[in-house]
C-alpha cells in the first residue's frame, strides 16, 4: 500500500508465488526472518549511531547482496564508527586502512617473505583477508593501490606471485573519502566506482539527533560494549533466501526504462551499465527481503535509485559552484538527473504479479 499525492495505490500479493512455494521451492518464513534479523541488526548498531535508520539498511541491502559501499562525506559524520558497528553486530571480523599516497597495493594484499627457519617462503595475510574492510579516505591512495582492490571486489579473490586465494565470506569493502578536499587526492575512475553497488552519504543530524549522540557518548562509548546479535552464517542464508525474491515482469521493465533514460539523457555522457541494472534489481530483492516481502514492489526500484545508480553516471556538468555559491559534487548531479527521470518513467500500478 503506498500513498502518491492524494490516490492510494494497494499492491495485490504477486498470484505466481503461490505456485511457485506449492513447488516447494521457498519456504516463506525465511523471508520473515530476514525481516527480523535486520531489525535487530538496525536496532543494535542504533544503540552507537544515531538517526542513520536508513543507512543502516541500506548498508545490509550491500550486505546480503555482496556488493560494496562507498560512502562520501565530510570527516566525522561516523562513517567509520557505523562500519565497526555493522561488522560487531554480526560478529564478523573487521580491519580498517588508511589509504596514504605512500600504500602500496602489497600492504593490501599481502605479500610471500622468506622464513630461514624453514628455509622456504612463507605467504603473510594482508588486510584484505577479513569480512569487512574499511577503506578509508580511499581516493587518497594512488591508482596502482587502488586498482588492487578490483580483484577483491569483484571475484572475492586474491591473487599473489601467480597463487590465488578466496577471501573469506562474507567479504565487503566499506570505502570512504571526502567530497571537498581535492588537495592530494586521486580521483576513483569510472571503472571503480562501477565496482562499489551503492554511494550513500551520512549527513548531519538534526538538533535532536544531536543532543541523543551527545547524552549516549557522555560517559562511555557504546561501540565497546556492543554485542553481536547475528551471525555470519545468518547473511549467507538471506543471501540465498534473495535470489528467490520474486520480480514481475513490469517491474523488470521498469527497471531497464530508468537505465536506458540515464543513457539517452542529454546531461549524462556515460550512462549506466548492464552491470549497474544488474546491480539495481539484486539490491531491490535484498531490500524486499529485508523488509519482509517476498516480492519486489516498484517502490523498492525508486528508493534505491539513487544510491545504486548515481555514482556510476558521467554527468556533464558537475564537481563545481552552481550560481548560488553551493558546491555541486558529481553525484549530486546524478541524483538531480535519475530524481527527473523517475518522474518522467511511467510507474507500473496495476497488476504486476502477470
């Protein structure tokens, strides 16, 4: 049920998921414990940030879909706070790297060292070994060490003097840099940032948000004394349990009309990729998933285009002063241009379970 202006729009429960759970394909409670799980989830790491509801799950729709988050905004606005959180929430190990001019993508990856003592070589682990990585300040580092982390996003992999290895599941790279400073900085190229599924922005809280963070940081930190109330495992199972996520056929059209529109657009150079609408429709599955649906509704493709497709838009007038004086960055002006098109799409309101 979803209110636009002053109509009332009720969604119908998708006809073909009956059949398909009398096949015995799904089992519908799993779906229910998504729902569950993630509030917990949100209601932990709530307990350290505050007012960030939203991030938070969309942080876990990266989660259960496998995909990696770049999250862009000034310095502390508890960017890297929110991802120790998320990793203590589900007992998931978590290491974090400053990305300096001077890293060197063999202090990521690891590197194979001489033991005399066994006299043979010996592989050390580098930090990419873990469940969560945080990149931080990110665009920091030079291209050579950021093209180092292209295998381990997108194969889960790592590969050394010629020796692949698979990181551990689930792997996620949270990776944060600052939007204003340029000064010694390296821009991520389209490539990569095609590579990370959503770009969010934590934002300031409000005066209220403000005096809870300040009467919750008081006397301690809460991140010390979180305890874990999920578990790695629990993510897998939802991972699976979102591939059975049911997509009607309008909806798939209506997810390929918003990309095709960001490539016939006049303000946008490149559009999004097949990959990027790949990317959209698994992500709107998580979130049905998360939310307790078995089913994705249009909704789902409207609140995530914007985090899902903004930062992987070549527009051709960004990352500079509007008239105004205000600094207008790359992905606002992907957001300003995907909001136009979600209001010039028609949006499916019938029957889309046929």
């Amino acid at each position: 049920m979803v209110l636009f202006g002053s109509f009332l729009i009720l969604y119908p429960l998708p006809a073909k998921q009956s059949e398909y759970y009398n096949q015995g394909k799904h089992d519908k409670g799993s779906f229910t414990m998504g729902n569950d799980a993630a509030l917990k989830i949100k209601e932990n790491v709530s307990k350290v940030i505050v007012g960030k509801d939203k991030q938070i799950e969309l942080l876990l729709v990266a989660l259960v879909v496998g995909g990696h988050v770049l999250l862009e905004d000034v310095p502390g606005t508890g960017k890297t706070k929110t991802a120790r959180a998320l990793a203590s929430s589900l007992d998931l190990d978590f290491k974090r790297v400053q990305f300096t001019i001077d890293l060197l993508p063999s202090d990521l990856t690891g590197i194979h060292y001489y033991d005399r003592s066994n006299d043979k070589f010996v592989f050390r682990q580098g930090p990419v070994f873990t469940n969560i990585l945080l990149a931080d300040e990110i665009n920091r580092a030079t291209a050579r060490t950021q093209s180092s982390l292209l295998e381990c996003m997108e194969e889960k992999q790592v590969t050394v003097d010629g020796e692949t290895m698979p990181l551990p599941p689930p792997f996620m790279v949270i990776a944060t840099q600052n939007p204003i400073e340029s000064q010694g900085t390296f821009p991520l190229p389209e490539a990569q940032l095609d590579r990370f599924l959503m770009m969010l922005s934590m934002d300031y809280p409000s005066h209220e948000e403000s005096i809870s963070i300040l009467k919750r940081y008081a006397n301690s930190d809460p991140l010390t004394e979180l305890q874990s109330v999920a578990s790695p495992e629990d993510i897998l199972k939802m991972r699976k349990e979102a591939t059975n996520v049911f997509v009607s056929d309008l909806l798939y059209d209506y997810a390929c009309n918003i990309a095709e529109a960001t490539r016939a657009s006049n303000e946008v150079k490149i559009g999004a990729s097949p990959r990027a609408l790949l990317s959209y429709v698994a992500a709107a599955k998580a979130l049905a998933l998360l939310t307790g649906r078995d089913y994705c509704t249009p909704d789902d493709f409207k609140e995530l285009a914007v985090p899902v497709l903004a930062h992987r838009l070549s527009v051709r007038a960004s990352g500079a002063f509007s008239s105004s004086g205000s600094f207008v960055s790359q992905r606002d002006a992907a957001a300003s241009v995907i909001s136009g098109i979600l209001n010039t799409i028609p949006c499916p309101t019938e029957d889309f379970s046929k």
